[in-house]
C-alpha cells in the first residue's frame, strides 16, 4: 500500500481516496465493490440509501462528501466519498462478512496519514525503510529524503498561493526541472531509458547524486523566491519556478564548465525496483 497515492488495496480489490479537509476519504461505490462484490455497485448503493431510509430514516447521503475521483476513462468526475468515520457507519448497512475485517483495514489506513501529519518523522522512517529494501546506497538515501522535505515545503507554497490542480503542480515542477537540467521531465526519463507513461518509474527515485543536489537547489530556490515576491496565483508562480530553476541551472553548467562532464546521466535504479518486486512476490 502507497500511503501516498490515491489508491488503496483491500484483499486485492482497488479502493479510490482522495485527501480532503485534512483525512481521507474513500469512494463508497468501491467499499461496496469490496464488501458485495456486486456487478453494478452503483445500483446496489442507489437501493441501499433507499432501503436504510425506508426502514431506518437515516439518509446514508448525508454521511458522504461528493468529491473527484479518477474514472477508468482518466477523467475525474464527482463520486460519493465517505471519510473513516462515516464509512463505519455505511458498512453497518452493509451485510457482508468482509465487514470486520475491511473495518479493521480501514482503521489502520486511515489512522496511519494522521500519525505522519502530527509527526512528520514518521513519514520519513517509512520512506527511509522502502528504500533501503530496494537496496540504495546510505548516502543516497539521506539525499533522497533530504529533497522530499524541501519538496514539501515547496508545495506548501502553492497551495498557500492558489494552486490545488495536480496538472499545476506538474506544469509548474516540470518548469523547474526544465530550467535546472534544460530538458524537459519527459526527456529526461528518456535518457534514462525510463518509460514516460510508467508511473512506477520516477525520475527522481533513478536520479544519481547530483541529479538530486541540483534537483533540491532548483526548488529550494523556487520557494524561497515565491516567499520574496509573496508570488499568487498560477502564473505568477510559474515564473518563480522558472527563476528558481534557473538559479540551479546556472551552477549546473558551471559544474559542466569545469568538470566537463554532463550532469544529466543515463544512470538509474530500476534493477533496484525488479529486485524489490520479487522479494515482495517470495514475500507473498
């Protein structure tokens, strides 16, 4: 399970969520997915609320939110979403022998984001451990982490200035790792014999030292730039991004000047990310 992204598993079933209002919430169609196994799980839903309000008088409705969720065509659309506590209450509805156990999961999946935001060390020791299994070297790894921090606080920033879409957070990153690297995120995948369409793949995760270093340089300097102009808005953070990035830049073809060596390399790390499949399969 990826507590950072926006699907879970429940007895390899795929869950949506979304982080709202600070906690999650879960797609209410998918929870019944899992607990009913229903062919049109929207139907059962539609005639759940209707039976509970017949014979109890409570509107299930009101315990959810109606929040968007990514579809099978990509698309996101509004989708009744429930939060741990709610959720409780909708399976109680429920019939189903999954229930304890999928409460139990829930508890745990939905407890375990809220321990990371009251301590943030937490988030940490788990992305120390996840890469240590796939077997980086120690002093990548404290780099590695070192750059989800700064990353952190740099979208912090955003989102105190407006920005909320995801396709904004990637424009204005690409901005950055375009004017630090002066390739594009895609191209630079490509160079490292990465698939842009494969999500799994992440730049930074095959990045190398000073791939990393230039990488924390470029935001670092992005947000403390956004900070200085006090920057609103899209458009006014996109040209913060593109001045940090070029403040990396710059130091990035001196090094180049001196050295005479591209920092960009053709290194990665995905026989790191073969080998931790198949420990987690020998696992299984």
């Amino acid at each position: 399970m990826d507590k950072n992204k926006a699907l879970v598993v429940f007895q390899n079933k795929k869950i949506r969520r979304v982080w709202y209002d600070d906690e999650w919430y879960f797609s209410v169609v998918d929870v019944v997915i899992v607990l009913t196994e229903s062919i049109d799980a929207k139907d059962y839903w539609y005639r759940l609320k209707k039976r509970e309000l017949e014979s109890s008088g409570v509107e299930l409705s009101t315990f959810c939110r109606q929040l968007k969720l990514e579809s099978s065509d990509k698309k996101k659309y509004f989708t009744d979403c429930a939060n741990t506590k709610s959720l409780f209450r909708i399976i109680q509805s429920i019939p189903s022998p999954k229930a304890e156990p999928f409460k139990r999961w829930l508890a745990k999946v939905g407890y375990e984001r809220v321990q990371e935001i009251e301590n943030p060390e937490l988030a940490q020791e788990r992305a120390k451990e996840y890469y240590e299994i796939k077997g980086y070297p120690k002093d990548w790894i404290d780099k590695r982490l070192r750059g989800i921090a700064i990353r952190q606080d740099l979208t912090d920033e955003w989102k105190n200035r407006g920005i909320q879409e995801e396709k904004d957070f990637a424009i204005l990153t690409n901005e950055i790792l375009k004017a630090t690297f002066g390739v594009s995120i895609k191209n630079h995948k490509m160079i490292k014999g990465l698939d842009p369409k494969f999500k799994n793949q992440n730049l930074r995760d095959n990045m190398d030292d000073l791939e990393l270093i230039f990488t924390m340089l470029g935001e670092a300097s992005t947000t403390e730039i956004t900070k200085s102009r006090d920057s609103q808005n899209f458009k006014q953070c996109k040209s913060s991004s593109k001045e940090g990035g070029k403040i990396a830049g710059n130091a990035r073809k001196e090094l180049e000047k001196k050295t005479g060596k591209n920092v960009i390399s053709s290194k990665n790390y995905t026989d790191l990310t073969k080998k931790k499949l198949t420990l987690l399969k020998n696992i299984n």
